[in-house]
C-alpha cells in the first residue's frame, strides 16, 4: 500500500502535467501556492470528505474526472468546450490551499473526527470568491463564463441568480463537485 507521501506526489505529478497541457496555471500562482496546494485538504471533519493531506487536489482531480463525463454525455448544443472544463475544475477550489490548519485538540480529533480548524486568520470569503481573487491576482486569465462558474459552484440554493441564470460550465461544475462528495465519503466512510 502506497504512502501518504506517495500518494501525494502521484497526484501531485498528474495536476502538473494536467495544468501544463491545458494552461492553466500561471508560474506566480503555482509559486504562491506552492506546496500548500497538495498538501492542503479538502474539508475539516472525517465524516465530510477527503479531510487529509492531499485531500484536496484528489478532490479536484475527481471533479474534473466527473465533469469531463457529464460533459461527454450531453448534446452538441449543450457541451463546453473540454479545456474550458478542465480550467474551470482546477480552479474551482484553489481557495481552500490556506484555509484550514491543522486541529491541535486531540480530543476533538479522537472523538469527533475535527482533522483541522479554519484558518480564522483569513478575510472571509466563499472558496469560489477566494479561488477567483487568486486567479485574477496572480495573473490567469478567466473568461465571463469561467468566472461565473468559479464564483457560482458554492453559493447556496436560495441564490436564485446563481441557480437559474448559470450555464452550462456552471451546471455541470456543481454536479461534478458533488458526485466527487459523494464517492470521496464511501472511500472514507466504507
């Protein structure tokens, strides 16, 4: 069975290579990110999903993985384009690289499974906003429609400008997101 660190360097390997071939990144924001980016996690608590080092980078990767499905299953009229899609899923959630920190209680680790607490240095924002101000900050360029889909995926469901004038980027980016949830908490959980 692979390591952690091995683990990490595998997906590691494969974002680089998936962000090089599409553009995705841009030198100043991987530098930024630096390594936080892979070893970050992807929520706080066991019981949600991929609450480990390295957590969140195989979050992205099973999101794109979904996305790109969804994508292929739909009709001409409604696809996007595939680069557009895999920018977007790479993007989506680079907010959450400074967000958590690790829980220092072990009480709460043992007992409640509280991996990591928020990072309450941190302006507050949604991971979409935040993911989106790194971009723009640090020079990658977002089309309209990327931008919407970044800054929409997390906004609740009574947002009925987020729910009912999105697209199809936007669409399809939730739905990924959320079958990348739920197979992440049956790997966790099962």
């Amino acid at each position: 069975m692979a390591t952690l660190q091995e683990n990490i360097d595998k997906i590691k390997s494969k974002f680089l290579t998936t962000s090089e071939k599409y553009g995705i990144f841009t030198s100043e924001l991987l530098e930024f990110l630096g390594d936080n980016l892979y070893l970050a996690p992807a929520s706080t608590m066991k019981n949600l999903h991929n609450a480990y080092p390295g957590g969140l980078t195989d979050h992205i990767l099973k999101t794109t993985k979904y996305a790109v499905k969804i994508n292929d299953t739909l009709p001409d009229s409604l696809k996007v384009s595939t680069e557009s899609l895999i920018r977007v899923c790479f993007l989506h959630q680079i907010g959450k690289t400074f967000l958590y920190k690790t829980c220092d209680s072990e009480w709460h680790r043992k007992n409640q499974g509280k991996m990591y607490d928020f990072n309450e240095e941190m302006v507050s924002m949604r991971v979409g906003e935040r993911s989106t101000y790194y971009c723009l900050t640090y020079g990658v360029k977002l089309s309209e429609i990327e931008f919407q889909s970044i800054i929409n995926y997390d906004k609740p469901e009574e947002d009925k400008q987020s729910k009912w004038y999105s697209s199809t980027l936007s669409t399809i980016l939730k739905q990924a997101n959320e079958l990348a949830i739920i197979e992440e908490k049956l790997e966790n959980n099962g």
